[in-house]
C-alpha cells in the first residue's frame, strides 16, 4: 500500500501526472484538503478501503491554513506504517506564463488585484515547504508529455521494489542548470567536438563524437572519477530509502560531451540497477 503526494505550481503538469496514475491503477483525489491527510492515511494503513495505492494532489489551492499544516502532516505520515512518496512538479516562470496565456485558463491565485506573474510568484512562496519536503522534483519546463509519461510510469509504477531507480541526464549550461538533478557534474572542461567543423553538426549519439572522446585521457578520467564516485555513494542513498536519483551530466550547449557521459555511464550502471534510464534535454 502507497500513497502518492502529487504537488507543484500550477501548469506544471500535476492533473498529467494524476491521470497517468490513474491508468496504472491509483485511486486518485485532485485537490485534496491537506487537513484530510490523516484520515485518509490511516483508513489506507487499515486496509478499510478496497485500493491498493493512492496518489493526491495538494497544491496551491488548499486553504491556507490547512497548506501551513502540511510540513507537520507529513512528518506524522512518515513514522506511520503507510510508504509515502511526495513529487513536486515545477516549470520554470516564463514557461508557466507561456502555458497559461496559451490555455487561457485563470490561475488559482491570480484575481483582480493579483495579475497572473504575481500570482505564479506568489504560488511558489506558498509551495516552497513542501517541496522541500520532496523525495522526487520533475522540472516539466522543457518535457514533452510522453518523456513525463515515462518518468512517472519507471518511477512510480514499481509495486514495492526495492530497487533504486536511476537517471542520467544530459544538459547544456547556456541552457540552464538541470533542476531537478540530484547530483550534477560539470563536463565543459573536457575536449570539445564543436570546435572540429566535420563533428558539430552531430551529437554524442555519433559513433564519430564517441571516437573523439574516446581517444582523450581526460575524458576517460572524468568518466571513471564520475563511476567511482557513484559506486561509492550510491549504495548509501539506496540504504537510506532513496527510490529515485537523477544524475546530470552538464557541458555548454548539451550536444556531445554530456550526451556521450551519458551514455557511457547509462551502459555502466544498467549492468548493477535494474531501472536505468538515459535522458538527453537539449536533444528531447
């Protein structure tokens, strides 16, 4: 038995990811009034209900004072005997504003004083205890909604197992660090395919930007420091109840070098973890 805590701003993508765990089974409540928490956490643990995981969405629109409660809710759940798991949903602001110009929908917070930048401002402020609270943060900004689909369904859809599951995500710099990374490493130090005129227009998906790589000591280090660390540290976070962990691999545009890391430590760990996924946001 599980019960999923779905948050985040609004147009970040949470009633997606309610009806992708609607599909895989969840029972699923959108807006549940935070102070309801408990009731429906213990008539979970008591098997009173005829459900076997449940996921609600808690966000901006709860009132105000049950929102305040949440940090001590949680922390309640959490010595009980239900396994909980919170994800927080984020995009940054400009694509929340793209979003809801586009949907023309009227943000929760938003009203005739309050125009719709102060509002997903504001609605930040509101959620920021609670998403620090979370033990899985997606950034949505630039995510298409099959990529979402995936995440959700290799994260969430895993009926008990213990095994951790791990991502590696490749990004470019000038675009922005990954935010939703839990460990990040910096790659724009190494040899750069760009500056030869016969590999920039390719990727590190390229067996000619492989070759390039490959063939620089550097590189090979960088990618051995980066292996050995993981497999120092990546059995503690495990034995400390982590269930997911995303690793982003940065290089200036997010083309070849983080891509080609990527990669390389995709095909590494896929061999120790049984969920191993590979991720590359610029080429997304």
């Amino acid at each position: 038995m599980k019960l999923t805590i779905i948050s985040g701003r609004s147009g970040s993508g949470k009633s997606t990811v309610l009806r992708i765990l609607e599909d895989l089974g969840y029972y699923c409540i959108d807006n549940l009034p935070a102070s309801l928490l408990p009731s429906l956490a213990d008539r979970l643990a008591a098997k009173t209900l005829d459900i076997a995981n449940a996921a609600v969405s808690i966000d901006a629109r709860n009132v105000p004072s049950d929102l305040r409660q949440v940090p001590e809710i949680i922390k309640q759940l959490g010595s009980g005997p239900l396994s909980t798991d919170i994800v927080f949903l984020d995009a940054n602001s400009q694509t929340l504003l793209r979003r809801f110009s586009e949907s023309r929908r009227k943000h929760p917070l938003s009203d005739k004083e309050i125009g719709l930048r102060e509002a997903i401002d504001r609605e930040s402020e509101l959620l920021e205890p609670l998403s620090l609270l979370a033990n899985m943060t997606i950034d949505t900004s630039k995510m298409p909604l099959h990529q979402l689909r995936d995440i959700i369904m290799a994260r969430l859809d895993s009926d008990g197992a213990s095994n951790m599951t791990l991502q590696f995500q490749s990004f470019g710099f000038k675009n922005g660090i990954a935010t939703d990374a839990d460990l990040v490493f910096d790659a724009r130090c190494l040899p750069n395919p760009y500056w030869d005129s016969s590999l920039r227009s390719l990727t590190g998906l390229s067996p000619e930007v492989a070759r390039f790589l490959d063939s620089h000591e550097e590189v090979q280090k960088m990618l051995s420091d980066i292996q050995g660390f993981l497999e120092s540290w990546l059995p503690s976070f495990e034995s400390n109840n982590r269930s997911y962990m995303t690793v982003a691999i940065g290089c200036t545009g997010g083309q070849h070098r983080s891509v080609y890391l990527s990669e390389k430590l995709g095909e590494i760990f896929s061999q120790r973890f049984e969920s191993v996924q590979v991720r590359h946001r610029e080429l997304d």
